[in-house]
C-alpha cells in the first residue's frame, strides 16, 4: 500500500485541528452566554431590591446588594468595592465600602489627605468624568493604607490585619465608573489593571446603581412631600379642635331649672366642628327661650354661622319678643354678606304653662299630648334664616297641660343611614315618640341616643344629631 504523500497527512491535521477549533469556538460562545447570563442575573436581582425599596431607610439594604453581586462576578479584586454618594463628597469622602469575605458594606468616611489617591477621586467625581482606571505604586498604596489605619473603621483592625495589608506587593490598581448622582469603584492591591471584560461589568453596576439612587430619590422626595402634608393635616387639626373647643365653650354650662319643667338636650357632631347649636336664654318677663339650629353642612363654614347665630343670639334674644328676634336676626346674617350660607333654626318661648314656638325650615317641633297619647307637629314653612332679605316669620301658639312633652331636633338623627342605606325617618322617630312620650325627659332622650347608635351600628355619622326635649311635670 502506497504511504501517504506528507501534503496529504497535513490537510488531515490541518481539517482536525479546524473541527477543534470550532468546537473552541462553540465552548467560547456558550461561555460568554453563560457569562452574561450570570450578570443579568445580578443586575435584575439589585434591580428587583431596588425596587422593592419603599422607604429611604432602606437604601443601605439597595447598596448591599449592589456590592455584593459584584463581587460575586469572579473579578479579581482583592481590595473590594467602594460606592459614594457623588453630593455628598465634601473635603472628606463618605463612602460605603465590602471587601474580601465581607457579606455586608459598611458606611465609612476617609478623611481628607492631599494624596493622589484621594484628591483624583473627589476631582473625578465633582468634574463627572464618565470613567477613570487609576494605577498608583506601592508606596503611595501604603501611604493611604496607613493614613486610613488613623481612622475609623480602619484603626480598629488587628495589628497582624494591618501588617498583613502592608505587606502586601503590588501596587495600588483602581477602576471608577462615574454617574450623575453616584459613582462605584473596584480595586486590588497587585498593581494589575482590570480587564476590559470587567471594567465593562463595572459600567453596568454603575448604570444599575444610579437608577437605584434615582428610585431613592423619588422615595426621598416623596417623603418630604407626605412630610410636609402630615405637618399641614396636623396643623389643621389642631385648628379644628381650638375651633371645636370653642364652639362647645359657646353651648350652655348648664341646662335652666324651671320649677314645672324637666329639660334635656343632647349633641354629637358629625366632624370636629359641627353646624348645630342648641341655647337658652330668660326674657325679662321670667319666660324662656329654647333655640336649636343647624347650619347649612357642617365644618369650619357651618361653624363660623354657629358663632353668628350664637352671638346674635345671646345680645338679642333676652330683649326682643320671638317674633322680632326672628326678623332681625335674618336681617343681620343676609346683610353679613354670607353668600348661600344659612342656618335653619327653630325657638320655642315657654311661660307659664304657655308656649309659642316658630320654625325656620328645622324639622317640626313635636307635640306630645299626654291626655290623648298623640302627637302634633308645630311650627309653619318658614324660610330658614339667612334665605331672604325679608321675611315673615309665621307662629304656633299652645297651651301646656302636664305630662306633655316637646321634642325639639335636627335634621341629622332622622336622615341617619343604617349600614344598607335605610334612613331613619320620621314615621319611625314618630312612632318611637309614641311609645316613650310618658317618661321622663332624660328617658325619653336616653331613648332616641340609644337609636342613634343602634340604627348607624358604627357606622360615621353624615351630619350633625341634636335633639331638646321639654316636659311639663306631671305633679
């Protein structure tokens, strides 16, 4: 058999070593897709840390991760990594910083020395150079080395920690990917520079740390905004409580003391300032005068008509007959320029045994006739205070036997809403009317207080519950 011609034996080989090759090439391929998958990896787990941030606070937690999934990329960095603040670079660089088998960074700041190691960075970072790869000897390495042992975290090393740094050969070797808001460095301490591979790597933590800083950033602003409303709410409040004392200074101390009659009266405000109002007062004839109102809505507007009302009330009500107080009154709040703020208002005067009673658009004023067990609505379809410039106020007048009762209330308890949108409703405060009307005066507002809570069952109250109740005595 012929031997084979050595031309021939070399295209063989040469068609081997080309199958290697490619088989090379494939490897390298999967590699450096292996590779990158690992690094989307660590970007999409700081991104996720990221963005799992709800609070400022948090940020060391953010940076943690950034540091830590970097030095898991298999560079080789013996020195670590540093992450800075850029704004918070003064003549000092705070500065958070891991390294070696560190599994937390640690907020540090190296205190300024005029070295190059120090002053390139903080020139770097002010001027916003996009990226930087410092390599300094081992002398000027040392230098900082022992600068840094002066200070802390650094002074609290062991000394054979310390010793073991120093003695190490090389140089010092630093590569620095510089953003807007935050900068990110690695180092080693054997003098070799970084692959392009890795400083590559570092431009994408860099990247991946500065939208961290921005979504921090968002978080810090929208902190100082929730701040600032919280402050403003709290002020707020506390003006609606001063305006909520003071409107409950302005009800009666005391409820008067009739020799026939037992009076009881009762308030609870659908917010801090509420829009109803109940007072007395004694005409010169010895007659009383009982007034419940309640201002258009309730709040700050509702309460500011409630001081009107009660000023008004108090300079007048004691000199001026019922009627006249009612004219004059409604003059002098159409005149206060209120635009549609109004008060409906109902004022019963009782003398002797007997009563007259006018009713600005309040609910009626209800009668109960203890001798017959029924109950009579008083008081006409008057406009309520503050309507019109001028207006005729119409009245009820009646003669009080013993035993019967005056219930006197605003809109709020019969308007009241249980939990599937029901309202109370005045059939049914009537019929509840009926059924207590023979109690005492506290028993019978006992009763309506205890419906109240029943029929809303917890549930916010929409506006203002008031009610007055009037008893001549039986005895």
């Amino acid at each position: 058999q012929p031997v084979p011609h050595a031309y021939d034996i070399f295209k063989r080989f040469a068609k081997v070593f080309d199958q290697t090759y490619t088989r090379f090439l494939d490897l390298q391929k999967a590699e450096a897709q292996a590779r990158e998958a690992e690094i989307q990896l660590a970007l999409e787990r700081v991104r996720a840390r990221s963005l799992a941030m709800q609070q400022t606070s948090e940020l060391q937690e953010v940076v943690n991760e950034v540091a830590q999934q970097l030095m898991q990329m298999k560079i080789d960095m013996d020195g670590g990594v540093t992450i800075i603040i850029n704004d918070e670079v003064g003549k000092d660089l705070p500065m958070w910083g891991a390294a070696g088998a560190a599994n937390y960074v640690q907020e540090a700041t190296v205190p300024y020395l005029d070295i190059p190691i120090i002053s390139r960075m903080k020139s770097a970072i002010k001027k916003r150079v996009s990226f930087l790869i410092e390599r300094y000897t081992k002398e000027e390495k040392d230098e900082f080395m022992q600068h840094l042992f002066r200070h802390h975290p650094w002074d609290k090393l062991s000394h054979e920690r310390k010793q073991e740094l120093l003695s190490r050969e090389g140089g010092y070797c630093r590569s620095i990917s510089i953003s807007r808001n935050t900068s990110i460095a690695i180092i080693n301490h054997h003098g070799r520079e970084f692959s392009e591979a890795d400083n590559n790597i570092l431009k994408r933590f860099g990247n991946v740390l500065e939208q961290s800083y921005t979504r921090f950033l968002d978080l810090q602003r929208a902190e100082a905004q929730y701040k600032i409303i919280q402050i403003e709410n709290e002020r707020k409040t506390r003006e609606l409580e001063e305006a909520r004392e003071l409107q409950l200074a302005m009800l009666p101390k005391e409820i008067p003391h009739l020799k026939d009659f037992e009076i009881a009266v009762y308030m609870k405000t659908a917010t801090e300032v509420g829009g109803d109002y109940y007072d007395f007062s004694f005409m010169n004839n010895g007659s009383l005068n009982i007034a419940i109102g309640d201002a258009t809505g309730h709040g700050m507007k509702a309460g500011t008509m409630v001081t009107m009302i009660k000023s008004l009330f108090t300079a007048n009500s004691g000199a001026e007959e019922i009627t006249s107080f009612f004219s004059s009154t409604n003059e002098a709040i159409k005149n206060s320029n209120l635009k549609r703020m109004m008060i409906a208002f109902a004022m019963v005067n009782i003398y002797g045994n007997r009563l007259k009673v006018i009713n600005a658009a309040m609910p009626p004023v209800y009668y109960y006739k203890n001798g017959e067990r029924k109950i009579l609505e008083l008081g006409g379809h008057n406009l309520p205070l503050g309507a019109m410039n001028k207006s005729k106020y119409t009245t009820d007048e009646i003669e009080l036997k013993r035993g019967d009762v005056i219930l006197m209330l605003s809109d709020g308890f019969p308007e009241l809403q249980n939990h599937i949108k029901e309202q109370y409703g005045y059939e049914r405060l009537v019929n509840t009317f009926l059924q207590v009307g023979n109690g005492s005066a506290e028993e019978i507002l006992n009763t309506f207080k205890d419906e109240s809570y029943r029929w809303a069952n917890g549930k916010e109250l929409d506006d203002d519950i008031s009610f007055v109740v009037v008893k001549l005595k039986k005895e």
